[in-house]
C-alpha cells in the first residue's frame, strides 16, 4: 500500500493482483504507449542509458528532447481517444486508489471505484484536468512503479493505524 498527499488531498493505493487483473491491465498498456514508444527511439539511440535497466528509464528522461517526449505523449493520448477504452482503462486505473475528501467540513473516504466517484474527487478543488492527471500518475506507480525504476510496493510507507479520517 502506497500513501501521500497529492494535490491537496490525502491519496492510497492498492495495486491490483498482479495476476489476471494487473498482467491485463498492463498489455492494453503496452498496446497503447508501444507506437509512442516507438517514436521515441531515435531519441533514445545514442544515450548513455542502459536499457536493460528499468531504474535508468529516470536518467532517460533527463536525456530525450521535450518536444519528443511530448510528441509521444499524444501519440499514446491519442490511442486513448475512444471514449469507451478511456474510461475502461482509467477506471481500472483508478478503482486502486482511494482519496480522503474534505466537503462542507467532513472528511470522507472515496474509492475512485466509479464514474460518478472519479468526476467528484477530480472536481473537488483546482484544476481537474490536473488532479486527474496527478492521480492517474499516482495509480500507474502503485501498480507499475517498480518496472520503470520506482519504489516496490513493499518498500512503500505503512498505512497508519488510523488510515482515513471520518467526520
């Protein structure tokens, strides 16, 4: 279980079973970011990155031109256009992680496990293209993070005694 504070909001994740769920999760992952993968390899030739290494994928980073990176960004943005497979993907997603939201002075737990639930928390404050992007971000390094370098979810921080906050 991974814990922070993200966007003004306390988030949690719980990554999914690696087996079916997150290995499916995944592949339609991969399906969708290999085109935009692949147009970033010009880029990548020449590096001094170790590709074999998924920790370096973070020092690659630093190496590849913005204009690249963002051009990959849309190719893969754009794989997501159907609406139906966007919100399939971002749902299961996003059903891993939970937020604690503050509203007319309560503090409630929210599963992101729904449409309606999603559009509430992004909604809730600043820019909801933002937290939904911050908390896609945060749902793809609870499931995924230790394949491109990130923590392991046993190294994450323990959830507290008291996880979330009620009244």
């Amino acid at each position: 279980m991974i814990e922070r504070d993200l966007d003004g909001i306390h988030v949690l994740g719980q990554a999914l079973p690696e087996y079916p769920d997150g290995g499916a999760l995944f592949a339609e992952l991969a399906d969708i970011a290999a085109p935009a993968i692949g147009a970033l390899i010009p880029s990548i030739q020449g590096s001094r990155v170790d590709l074999a290494n998924p920790a370096s994928l973070g020092e690659l980073l630093k190496e590849i031109d913005a204009s690249a990176v963002l051009g990959a960004i849309g190719q893969a943005l754009g794989r997501l256009g159907d609406k139906a497979r966007f919100q399939r993907v971002t749902g299961e997603l996003l059903r891993t992680v939970s937020v604690e939201l503050e509203e007319d002075g309560k503090v409630s737990k929210v599963d992101l496990n729904s449409p309606a639930k999603i559009t509430r928390v992004i909604r809730a404050g600043g820019n909801p293209y933002a937290r939904l992007g911050k908390l896609l971000a945060f749902a793809l390094e609870v499931n995924f993070g230790p394949l491109f370098g990130g923590g392991s979810r046993a190294s994450s921080p323990a959830p507290s005694a008291a996880q979330f906050r009620e009244g």
